[in-house]
C-alpha cells in the first residue's frame, strides 16, 4: 500500500479508505468542475455528430435531385 501513500503526497493512512483520501485531496469542487467539463463536451460532441449525419444524409439527397 506504500504507492498509494505516495501517489496521493504521502498523507494517506493505511487505515483509510480510499474514497476519504479522494474526496479531501481533490475536493468536491474538482469533481463537479470535471463533471460540467465532462457534460459540456458531451454536447459538443452530440452536437458535431448530428451535424455530420445531418449533412451526410442531406449531401446524396442533393445530389440526386
């Protein structure tokens, strides 16, 4: 368990579960900054794909007419 102790800056106990040693060394404000960071390029790329399915479906239908 010693890499963990220094993974996480040597303050872990051994006697510690992880999630405790997580949430104090990040911080709840991380997590929910990576959570939006996560949500917000999530739509993005949503947004990316159905514009290329848009226009991929749209392109051949042109070209027919």
């Amino acid at each position: 368990m010693g890499w963990i102790r220094t993974l996480l800056g040597g303050i872990a106990a051994p006697t510690q579960r992880m999630e405790e040693v997580v949430a104090r060394e990040i911080g709840w404000s991380t997590v929910i900054r990576a959570l939006g960071w996560l949500v917000a390029l999530t739509f993005v790329l949503a947004t990316f794909l159905t514009l290329l399915l848009a226009f991929d479906v749209l392109g051949p239908a042109r070209a027919r007419r």
